[in-house]
C-alpha cells in the first residue's frame, strides 16, 4: 500500500516531467523559443466585422492595412464560412465577402500578424482635391473669423494646424470655434477637415489602431494629416500633438470608407489585440504548420486573438501562487488571507508597483478608519462588509476624480482594485486589530505587501511572461512542485531566525 506522500511524489513527478518534456519537443521539434530577449515584438490583430443582415444580397467590403510607417505584415488569414470571399487588388486592397441571402446576424473575421523592424516615415502620396463643405450665412462669417485669427498667429500650415487642434478642443476659447461645434452638421463630414478645406490646405485622415496589449473591442483611431506642399505632416486631434505616435499602427490613408455593408445594418467593426515576443520567422512558420501538428491545434494560438489576451493573464497566476506558496511554507511570512496577494499583484501589473502601493495604503488605512466607527453602531456582519464595499467604492471614486483634476493618469487606475477584497480586507483586519492588537495586523498586512510585491516583479518578467504564454504545459511542472512542497514539515526561515539562540546551545 502506497503512503500518501509517495502517491504525492509520483504525481507531482510525473506533472513535472510531463510539462518539462512538452517543452522540450516544442522548442527542439516545432521551434518554439526558449528565450525572448532576441526576438522582436510582433502582434496579432484580430478584426470582428459583426452587423444585422437585411432582405436582399449581402456585400461587405474591408479595407486592409499596407506596410506602411516601417511596419512588416507577415500573415493574414480570414474567417468566411459559408460567404463568398474575395481580395480586389485596387489601392487601397479590400476583402470582399459576399453572400445572396442572409438570415441571422453574423460575425466575419480578419486576422493578421505585423512586426516593426524600423520606424520609417510615411510614404508620400498626391494630395485631394479640395472639397469645402456648404456652410450656412452665419457659419460662413464664422469661419471666415476663426480663419483670419488662426493665419494672424501662425506663419506655416504646421503652426497654423496647431492652433486649430487647440481651439476646436475642450480647452479652445475661441468664440467662433464653439459656434461651428455647436451647429455643425454630421452630414458636412468631419469639421476639421472642413476647415483646412475652406483654408486651401489638403488633408485626411490617417485611420489605424493604438496598440495596447490585452486590449479587447477596441475601435479604430483617427489621426489627421495635412499636406504642408512638400511633406504630409501627421497631428493627434486628441492632444494636438506632431508626429506619428509610437504605439499606432497605420490601417489606412485618405477619405475612403473603412468598412462598407449593404444589405445590412447596425454593423460594428471591432479589434482584439495581443503582443508576444517572437522571431517573425518562427510565427510564420508556427501559423504554417496549425494545421499539421495537432499539438499546435490545442495550444493557445490556436484561440482566436480575444481569448489569447485573456489567457496571457490567467496563464500568470500560477507563477504568483508558486510565490505565495514558497514565502508562506519555507520563509513562514504571514498574510491577510491565503491568496489575497495574487490579486493585489494582478492591480499592481495594471496600476505600476509604486502607484499601486501608494493608493493601496490609502484605501486600506481609510476603510479601517471609517470600519472602526462603524463598529460602535453594532451593526451585523452582512450589513457592516456592505457598508464598507459602498465606503470603499465612493473612497476609489473620490481619488479618480481628485487624481484627474491634478493630472495624475497613473492614478486613474485605481479601477482595477478588486473592490470585495479591499472589503474583506479592511473588515478582517479591524477584527484583527480587535483580537490580536495592532502588531499583529502591522505583521499580516505588511506580509502580504510584501508577498504581493515578490508576486508582481515574477508576473511582470519578460522571461515568465514568455513562457507561461508559449508553454503553458510548464502549468502542470508548477503544479507539481506545488503539490511537493504541500508536504514539507521542516522548520521554516522564519522559524530558524526565531530559534537560533538554541541552536548556539
């Protein structure tokens, strides 16, 4: 008859060897990379054309991105079951999904792989021809104002677009720039362009999407771009800055609509993205080969591009419980809870570790304040834990709000915090402080601080992030030393730094 402990090493050797194998056959068969620091960035992007379709013949047209701005495409796939598909070769490229009758909403994709081996500028191009919009008498004196002020203050079409940005703004104070605002019309096209058109100034708009890794139904972006004679000068409407922003990608240029649906309504076009640190050469390959290896058919590239920003997340956790299970069972660091740390490290990834801390320490020191006061109210558990949600939520809403008013981006995280737990947090160290005196909550909260801090600097290493994300196998490896260490009964660091007079005797 096996012993419990032996039942547990054989398991945990064979998860440990299992993960460890797949490994290996991955890197040395299908030619996965070990290591991430010589591998360049490459994302994936997923596009979801969704739309309600109507009687009749049903015509899509999407506009595909070029290389443009330095960046490389290195494969494009489509999802068009039961449609007829198509790619015109007219500049700019369209994929065209046809279909003759439709009866359900449906969902089209589009996804794609690109890399940036260099930052080049944009390639020139012929500018439009001017195309002013019709304007009222009133907006037409406006505009004539507002353009006499703007050309009185710049000396060239850069500054001039400058200072445009700025008073078609929030934080614009021209009068005339508020009147075209408040009556301009959707149908007269975008008011910017309008105005560099009345100007003499050819423009356009540069579509394209803000890279964020993770991010899930995001909409595409519009930067502007006026032609100064010479060179097309890119400018962010949003914060009238020059330039092309590192973190953009360039989906297409000119006035051209970005997506076209006829025979159907209420379409959406939506992008799902996810980064990952490989060389382009093993990403085309591995794409190459999903449908030879049945191996790579279940592995998480094999997930469409939405869950795979999911998953990179949540293949993470085990590393931070690995932390949490060394520093409690070899080190013996007490924590507020068993795994209350993990998702303080998940708001720490979010928030940066310092910022993180900082408005962690606020809330927690706040919500014990206000919980000893709720205390003398003698109110029961469920009302009390509810009270304190509602108190924590208004505390993170209040230092949104103050942290926007001075400017302070970082601290608009505060989102992220998971609210219950800083509930059951404050509520179960004020019980503490009650029982045990404020040592022992000094000692546990300061624990799990400290645990959560070891757990972020694991999750956010590129190296860990690299393999979790590539070899999810080595999931089952850190299952299995988990499962190893569950049986540990020596003395902990903790326990000899406590004992080691006697050890002198």
């Amino acid at each position: 008859m096996l012993s419990s402990r032996l039942k547990i090493e054989l398991i945990a050797g064979a998860l440990i060897l299992f993960g460890v194998g797949l490994t290996v056959y991955k890197v040395f068969a299908l030619g996965f990379p070990l290591l991430p620091g010589e591998y360049r960035e490459v994302w994936t992007i997923e596009t979801k054309i969704s739309f309600q379709p109507e009687s009749g013949a049903v015509d899509v047209k999407l506009t595909l991105p070029e290389p443009v701005a330095g960046w490389e495409l290195l494969d494009e796939h489509f999802a068009s079951s039961g449609f007829g598909f198509a790619i015109r070769g007219e500049e700019p490229r369209r994929a065209n999904w046809t279909k003759q009758n439709l009866q359900r909403e449906t969902t089209l994709y589009y996804k794609l792989q690109a890399y940036r081996p260099t930052v080049d500028a944009l390639p020139d191009r012929p500018p439009e021809a001017l195309m002013p919009p019709l304007l009222n008498p009133d907006q037409q004196v406006a505009m004539e104002r507002l353009l006499n002020v703007l050309r009185a203050k710049s000396v060239d079409v850069e500054s001039f677009t400058s200072l445009l940005l700025v008073e078609m703004g929030p934080e614009g104070s021209d009068p005339d720039a508020g009147f075209l605002r408040s009556t301009w019309e959707e149908e007269s096209g975008d008011i910017l362009l309008g105005i560099l058109a009345h100007a003499g100034i050819p423009a356009g708009h540069l579509r394209g999407i803000r890279l964020e890794d993770g991010r899930r139904r995001q909409t595409a972006s519009a930067l502007l771009e006026v032609y100064d004679g010479d060179n097309w000068l890119v400018f962010d409407p949003e914060t009238a800055s020059r330039g092309l922003p590192p973190n953009f990608f360039v989906w297409q240029r000119g006035s051209q609509a970005l997506l076209d649906v006829v025979g159907g309504s209420r379409s959406r076009l939506e992008f799902a993205l996810v980064s990952n640190s490989l060389p382009a050469r093993a990403v085309v390959a591995m794409e190459q080969r999903l449908g030879r290896y049945a191996l790579l058919d279940f592995s998480v590239y094999a997930l469409p591009v939405e869950q795979q920003g999911v998953f990179k997340g949540l293949l993470l956790l085990p590393v931070a419980a690995l932390v949490v299970v060394i520093m409690r069972l070899l080190v013996g660091i007490s924590t507020s809870g068993t795994f209350m740390p993990i998702l303080i490290a998940i708001a720490f990834i979010q928030t940066t570790l310092l910022v993180g801390l900082g408005i962690f320490l606020t809330l927690v020191a706040a919500g014990l304040w206000i919980r000893s006061w709720l205390s003398h109210m003698n109110l029961l558990l469920v009302s009390r834990i509810s009270a304190v949600v509602i108190v924590v939520i208004f505390l993170m809403a209040t230092l949104a709000l103050v942290s926007y008013k001075l400017g302070l981006d970082q601290v608009l995280s505060v989102s992220f915090f998971p609210v219950v737990i800083l509930a059951w947090t404050i509520e179960r160290m004020s019980i503490l402080w009650e029982e045990e005196g404020p040592h022992e909550v000094l000692v546990q909260g300061g624990g799990s601080l400290l645990v959560a801090v070891l757990a972020y600097l694991a999750m956010s290493n590129r190296l860990v992030s690299h393999l979790t994300f590539n070899f999810p196998e080595l999931t089952l490896s850190l299952l299995g030393v988990i499962l190893l260490l569950g049986k540990y009964t020596g003395y902990r660091l903790s326990e000899l730094y406590r004992f080691r007079n006697l050890g002198r005797d």
